[in-house]
C-alpha cells in the first residue's frame, strides 16, 4: 500500500497510437492485451483520487488537442486500443516531441503543482517511451511503479531488459497492476 507521505500520478504514455510503422502490427495487438488491466487500474487509481496523466507523441499535429489525436491515430488497428483506454474530461493530456514523456513538455510542472513523488508508468513501448521516461523521472527524484502487465514492447526480450533496467538501475518497483496498494 502506497503510504500517506507519498503521492502518486498514474503516466499513460503512447496509449493512442495509429500503430503504422514497423512492427505496428505486433505492437497494436500487445496494446490491445494490455488495454483491459490499464483500464483496470485507470479506475482504481480515479477511485482514490489519482492524477491520471496521458503523454502522446503529437503525430505531427503538434497540437495539444486530445480529439483530433484519437482522430489522426483512429484506424483497425488502434480503434479497440483507443476504446477501452481513452481520456475522460477529468485526465490530463500532454503531447510530447520525442521518447520521453519529460522531454520539451510541462510533465515536471505539472506533477509539482499536483505535487506528486511517485509515478505509475504504463504504455508503449515498455523498452523506449517507458523506459526514457522512467529514466528521466529517476533524475528528478520520483519514486517509480512500473506494472508490466500494462506495459507492452515490440520484442520480449527489450521488454525483458527494460524492466530489468528500471528495477536494478531506476530502483522502480515492479509488480502486477492488482498488487499496486493505491
């Protein structure tokens, strides 16, 4: 159980993809795996008053504007992943330029003022967006959870390594979306 003294943000990052690049179709199918307990988890997290945060790349949009995303990124592939999981009017949403979610956002500010120490990550990919982002908010002195079955990678074995890394080298905790004491 997470303790008084602490409190989290629940990071969402690259949920809403088109999934057209290489190996998009791999990836799009573990999103969809992943989507049931990321919504889980979203739910339990709104219960208790969690900041829920979505990070998405702009796809070229560059602009902030949560609709047209879902729009741009709507397709076969994406459709069942952007339904089970997409943003209520109550979360927040930023855009970001490259992998990490703290790269050229306001991710830092925001967390401040919401004055968060600790950070849930889910998303895509495990192995990059997840990964960057867990190492640019160990910098930053955030306490990390990372739920695997809510992450999801093209390979195994990246995937396999990037949790390695966040739990021996970012000291993040890793366990199950259910075992996470909110």
């Amino acid at each position: 159980m997470m303790s008084q003294n602490h409190k989290a943000a629940l990071l969402i990052i690259d949920m809403i993809n088109d999934f057209q690049f290489e190996y998009g179709t791999e990836l799009s199918e573990k999103a969809a795996a992943i989507a049931k307990p990321l919504s889980k988890l979203k739910e339990r997290a709104v219960s208790k008053d969690i900041p829920v945060i979505y990070i998405n790349d702009h796809y070229e949009l560059w602009q902030a504007n949560l609709e047209k995303i879902m729009v741009k990124c709507r397709n076969q592939l994406s459709a069942p992943v952007i339904d089970a999981i997409a943003p209520s009017e109550e979360d927040y949403f930023l855009i970001k330029p490259k992998h990490s979610a703290f790269y050229g956002t306001a991710l830092n500010t925001l967390l401040y003022q919401l004055k968060v120490d600790t950070l849930i990550l889910t998303g895509l990919a495990g192995n990059i967006c997840v990964l960057f982002t867990a190492n640019d908010a160990y910098m930053r002195g955030y306490s990390l959870i990372v739920p695997p079955d809510t992450m999801a990678s093209v390979s195994e074995e990246d995937e396999r390594y990037a949790l390695r890394m966040m739990r021996n080298v970012l000291k993040a905790k890793i366990e199950p979306s259910i075992q996470i004491g909110l």
